[in-house]
C-alpha cells in the first residue's frame, strides 16, 4: 500500500468506466464522512442492501415513471454504498469475514428483491410463466457475475501480486469444511461449489494457473517482467469482461421499465449477456495461448 488514497481504491485500468467517473467518487467522498461519523463498513453494507429492497419495491409498480425513476435511484445510491463499504473497510483495516458474507449477501439481496418486485408486477400480465424467466435469470446473474468476478481476482493476483485475490484451494476447503460444524460445513460447500461455478464458466484454466505458478517459482527474478506482461495482455480483456458487472444490469433495468416491458431485461440476461460471456470465453483461451508464447521470449 503506497498511500492511504490508493490504498482504499480498486485496481484502476480494469475499473468500470461508470465506476472510476461517477460511482467511486461518490463513494470516495462518503468515506471519510463515514470515518467521522463512527460508520462501519457493515452499517453501509446494511444501508446499501434497503436501498436495494426499496428498489424491489418501486420496480413493483414500474407502470408509475416516477417509481421506475425512483427503482433506478435508490439502485443508484446502492452501488454508491456498494463501493463505500469496501473502500471504507480498507480506510479503517476494518476486515470481518461476516464484512465479507455480509457484503455479499447485500448483492444479491438487491438483485432478489428488484427481479421478484418485477415478476410480481408482471405475473399478472403475462401470466406465472415470468417466474422461470426471471429465475432462468438470476441464475444466469449468479454464472455470469462469478465469471467477471474472478477475472478481477486473477488479474489482481497474477498482474498485480495480490496474495489475498488468489483463490483458496478446493482441497484445503474440503479438508477445512471437516471441522466445522453442520452449518459451517453447509456453508463451506456453498463455497466450493460456487469456486467451482466460477472457474467452470469463467475461462480461468486450473492448468493455466499451475504453469504460471511453476515458472514464478522457477525464474523469481523475471516475476516483474511476467507481471508486466500479463498487465499488458490481460486490462484490455478485463475490462471486455465489465460489461457482466451489476452497473450495466442497473441501466437495463431501468431502461427495460420505463419502456413498459420489464420482462424484456431477463430476455437481455439470458440471451444477450449469456452470448457475451460466451465470446469472452474464448477470447479468454485465445489470450492464455498469447501470454504463453509471449512468456517464452522472457525466459
């Protein structure tokens, strides 16, 4: 950590253009209001997560403007409290693993609460069909989020030298889930089962990974060179890969529900942002084969 500004912000060249120009600024500025106040993170992750369930709420009765204009603001100020919270955690060393579940949870909360106020809404309409869409959606929500999540831990693990953005090993989860009780056990294989999710639909390869690791551990004094070389390869894709984040979801919504056709946002889920993810795939596997003929000029 070089200083306290850069030490509470994210990785910047893979940031989401919304997020670096409108969202973390905000975020930013709270911050140190939230310092002063004696706010924890997980007071902000709490106030993010009613905003979300209000946004439920006001997408519910989309068919008003002004409630799909109020769903897409308190969605808004949700994204806002979502950056708040990790930055303020970073600002105060205030780390929890319940911070973390926490933070989560308030996500998906949010997503939850604004696809069930939607379906309310529109089973009415267009009949109890619109459940399994908008479930087939927050399923292809869960895949599709995973996927961009672990590009953002691989480039800050292998680009940046991030120990903490490296994922656990299966293995270790399972030998650790043992000792734990019947809940924690639950929970630990919600956790390995969502690794799992997370590298089978994301294009990281296991393979992949343990050849980096091998040369690191082979050639430590070419480390800053093969550090550089998946920076210049990988921010591009990276941020190819934003395009999965909950920003653009949030304008699809909203965009979806003043035109009057909520429905047609899950039909973006399922088709659009699902075709996307496949072209991200394979784009993925074309760099993987780049970044290792290129990495043979280096050693």
């Amino acid at each position: 950590m070089e200083n306290n500004s850069d030490g509470i912000k994210r990785t910047g060249e893979i940031e989401e253009f919304t997020n670096v120009h409108i969202i973390h600024p905000i975020s930013s500025w709270l911050v140190p209001i939230f310092i002063s106040l004696k706010i924890t993170p997980n007071m902000v992750s709490s106030f993010g997560m009613l905003c979300g369930i209000l946004a439920g709420f006001c997408y519910f009765n989309y068919q008003n403007p002004l409630f799909a204009v109020l769903g897409f603001m308190f969605m808004f100020i949700w994204h806002v409290f979502d950056g708040a919270d990790g930055q303020l955690a970073r600002a105060t060393q205030n780390f929890s693993e319940i911070g973390k579940v926490i933070d989560g949870v308030c996500d998906y909360v949010t997503f939850i609460s604004v696809y069930v106020g939607i379906s309310l809404a529109l089973s009415p309409i267009v009949g109890n069909d619109i459940w399994f869409l908008s479930i087939g959606a927050g399923l292809c929500h869960a895949i599709q989020s995973g996927a961009y999540e672990l590009q953002r831990s691989e480039y800050d693990y292998w680009g940046k030298g991030k120990a903490s953005s490296d994922l656990p090993s299966i293995n270790e989860l399972i030998d650790h889930g043992r000792n734990k009780s019947t809940i924690g056990q639950l929970a630990n294989q919600l956790h390995i089962g969502y690794i799992r999710m997370q590298y089978a639909f994301s294009g990281v390869d296991r393979n992949f990974r343990h050849s980096i690791k091998e040369v690191l551990s082979l050639a430590p004094e070419k480390e800053e060179k093969i550090r550089e070389l998946y920076r210049e390869l990988y921010a591009p894709a990276v941020n190819n890969w934003s395009i999965l984040c909950a920003n653009y979801r949030t304008f699809a919504i909203f965009i979806a529900s003043i035109s009057g056709e909520p429905q047609y946002y899950f039909w973006f889920e399922v088709v659009a942002l699902n075709i996307a993810l496949m072209f991200l795939v394979q784009k993925q596997k074309i760099l993987n084969d780049l970044f290792t003929m290129r990495l043979k000029e280096i050693i």
